[in-house]
C-alpha cells in the first residue's frame, strides 16, 4: 500500500503538482490521483518513473511503494 502523504509531500518537496507529475509520466492526473490513493496499484514501471522524477532513495521507495 502506497503512504500517500510521504508521496504527496515528496511530490510538493520537488516543487510539483499531481497534475504536472501525471503529464512527465504520460498519465492522467485522475489515474495518478487513483494509484496515490489507494484505488489502483502503481505498477513496477510507475514506481521506477517516479523515483526517478522526484529522484527517491532506495529507503524512500521502501517507505512510500512497499509500506
């Protein structure tokens, strides 16, 4: 399960919205909102995406992605 307020808070750390994150992944900022919350799982692809947008460490995928 996806910590949707470690993620949401790197996200807004970076400077960034959920609407310009889902636009550099090419995805819907309703489906990006849906795997944020819980609704749809965030594939393998997905979570290597954003950890390279918001340039996560090892530890930080842990905590976010596999929580």
């Amino acid at each position: 399960m996806t910590d949707k307020n470690k993620l949401k808070s790197k996200i807004a750390g970076k400077g960034f919205t959920i609407k310009f994150l889902a636009q550099m992944l090419d995805a819907s900022e309703a489906t990006l909102s849906q795997k944020i919350n819980n609704k749809v799982k965030f594939s393998t692809e997905d979570i290597k995406d954003i950890s390279k947008i918001l340039e996560l460490t090892a530890d930080e995928i842990r905590d976010i992605f596999l929580n």
